[in-house]
C-alpha cells in the first residue's frame, strides 16, 4: 500500500486473553503490510495477563464497573490516534469506544468478531426482562449486574450496532453468516513454528516425556473442549505408555484438577510458557489433540491448538466442530464430537502407522503456511485497509 495508516487496535480487557492474542495476530499481520499499529485496552483486574509479553508495547487504562468507567472511557478516546480504529470483538469496551471515537474523529471503525459472545449466555435465547423494581436495583446498587460494562444485555446491544462499523472481520464461517464481513482466520507464526527448528526426541527429554507416546492438548481445559472424551478414550484403550499432556491449565477454575482426581493416571501436566517456547514444548507431542464438544460456543471458533500442530507438522486429531473440518481439510484425523469409541479409534490408526500420519502432519504444515499463517492474514487484510 502506497499510504500505510496507522491503526488502533482496541481491546476490552487486557487483564485476560479474551481478545489479547487475536489483537497480537492482526498487530504482526498489519505489521506485515507496512502499518504503524497499537494496542489499546482497559485493565479490569489493574494489571496484564500473565501470558502477555513484557516486551509488549501497550497503552493501558485502568476500567471498572460505571459509573466510574465512564472516566475510563474518556481517558482511553485521548490516547486512540489511529488513522482507523480496529475493535476487537463487539464489546463495548472496544466496539462501544470505537463508535463513540469516530462520532468525534470520522475515523473508520473495523470491529473483529472472534467469538460469538453472546453464546455463552445462552445465544439467541437470552433476554434481559426484568421487573421496574429489579431494573431500579440492577442500575443503583452498588453491586447491581447493569454497572458491569461487559454484562450480556450490552454486548447485545453492541451486536445490533455491527452494522455501524465501516468493516467486519471474522475468523469462522458460522461468524460471517451471522455478522457479515470478510473472513480473516486466525495465523500463526509459521517462522517460529517451524518443526525444523526443533529435534522432538531432545524436546521429550527436555520435559520429561522420554517414556511416553504423547497426544498434547496446548491449552486451557474447558468442559466443551473435549479433554473428558479423550480421556474416556485412553480408558478404553488401556495402553500403559499413553499420555495426554496438558500445557498450561485452567486459568478460570479448577476444572483441570477435576480431570485430575478422575484420570490423573493418565495426564501429566506440563505449566504455561512463553510463546517463543511453545514451538519446543509442541515439538515433543506424537499427536496435538483439539476433541472440541458440539456446543454453540465451539461452533464459533477456530481453536488455535489446531495451527499449533499443523505449523509443527504433526497429526492433527480433532472433532467435525464448526470449521474443524474445513481447516484441516484432508491432513488430520476427525472424530464425531463426545464419542470417546471414534477418537480411540483414530489414536490406534494414527500409532498402528505413525511414518504416515506424520507424512500427513507435514501436508498440514503446507496447508498452514499456505492459508493460516500471517502472511495469510496479511494478503487478506491488506484490501480492507486500502479500501479504508
């Protein structure tokens, strides 16, 4: 592009990953085609997310519930100065600012959809009815649900708005039905995901996970992602070398030690690391794992363990999930989701033969670099912003 922009990206709450990593992939994309970008975001909890880098350059205001955050607001609109203004998912601390900056500024607004939020309270079912007497208490109490910024009934209303935003972005189909726009599906950093770079026997070692065959599930357990499945699986399998490791945890609960108690025998559990050390700690895993539950949720998203194997090339077994199918095309290994009979199943296929599954996780990897990495994202953006 002749004229490179600079961009805002605003994102709700900077103090979890909900938004933070999505916002970090389009930055390096951006980044890609000459855009001078920034990080925008409020602090609900008053310090970072932990897996946020240090060397992360961000502009931070502290949130809270209104109406206090009302002067949140009005100190975060000084510090966007984005030619265009990149919301990440329709929240209205990211899309709500970013409506209000351009009544003021005229600068365009992209909002990112990258999750259905309203999915998890209940979808198209909810409502928010209450009698005048709950209204008046939601609204004045000092712990009412209506001074939450990010309380359902203001993500609905900031979802009927959608159409205000001068460009949509999604990242899944079922998003782009609903929401309209251009899809953008999630990259990954296919240089640093490079299997290449990386000796899985010396990774095993360096973990600890020399005695095992590994199926590795990258990411934060959740009921509808699966793992209970996988594990059901092992049982039925009943192989003594089999693992499934788990990297990270649950930063929400303790689910992760729920899947503990019951199936401890079977998982070991590696801490959270920085991004730069993934690439090494996936290049130790047999098989990445992404059993993803059919819920409205999952239909949704594109899981990022899924471009986590397929960047490294290995075999890839997930479930037909949303756009699981699609994204893998014909270089993974699909299960029926919640059937722990299916996914056994395919973890014998892949172990009965494992010089061919890993000649599939090396199509994946081609398949990833061509249509899930950065470059990719940036090839698509870059006529949304000239359009701009």
């Amino acid at each position: 592009m002749q004229n490179k922009p600079k961009i805002s990206i605003l994102v709700w709450n900077l103090s979890t990953n909900d938004g933070f990593i999505r916002a970090s992939l389009l930055e390096k994309a951006l980044n890609q085609l000459g855009c001078e970008v920034e990080i925008i975001g409020f602090l609900f909890e008053k310090e970072l997310y932990r897996a946020i880098p240090p060397e992360a350059k961000l502009k931070t205001v502290v949130g809270g519930n209104y109406p206090g955050f009302f002067k949140s607001i009005g100190k975060i609109l000084k510090l966007i100065d984005g030619d265009i203004i990149y919301a990440i998912k329709p929240q209205p601390a990211s899309f709500g600012v970013a409506l209000i900056k351009k009544l003021s500024s005229k600068k365009p607004v992209i909002v990112d959809i990258d999750d259905w939020e309203l999915s998890w309270f209940g979808g198209d079912n909810w409502h928010y009815k209450p009698s005048i007497k709950q209204l008046a208490k939601d609204i004045l109490k000092k712990d009412g649900v209506l001074r939450i910024p990010h309380h359902p009934l203001y993500v609905k209303w900031m979802e009927s708005l959608v159409k205000r935003a001068d460009a949509i972005t999604t990242h899944t189909s079922f998003l782009q039905k609903r929401f309209g726009g251009i899809s953008v599906p999630n990259g990954k950093d296919t240089v640093l995901f490079d299997p290449a770079k990386y000796q899985p026997e010396a990774s095993r070692h360096r973990y600890g996970l020399s005695d095992y065959r590994l199926l590795m599930f990258p990411g934060a357990p959740r009921p509808y992602k699966g793992l209970e499945d996988v594990l059901m699986a092992l049982d039925k399998l009943n192989q003594p070398d089999l693992r499934l490791v788990i990297v990270g945890g649950s930063p929400y609960d303790n689910y992760d030690e729920e899947l503990r108690q019951k199936w401890g025998h079977w998982i070991i559990k590696l801490p959270n690391y920085p991004a730069d050390v993934m690439p090494d700690v996936v290049a130790a895993a047999h098989v990445v794992v992404v059993p993803q539950r059919d819920t409205p949720e999952t239909r949704a998203q594109f899981p990022l363990k899924l471009t986590d194997g397929m960047s490294m090339a290995k075999p890839v077994l997930s479930t037909r999930v949303g756009d699981i199918p699609e994204i893998l095309g014909d270089t993974g290994y699909l299960a029926e989701p919640a059937c722990p009979e299916q996914l056994a199943e395919q973890i014998q296929i892949i172990f009965q033969d494992l010089d061919a599954a890993n000649e599939r996780g090396k199509k994946a990897r081609q398949r990833c670099v061509e249509k899930y990495s950065i470059e990719a994202m940036a090839a698509t953006l870059e006529s949304v912003i000239a359009r701009l």
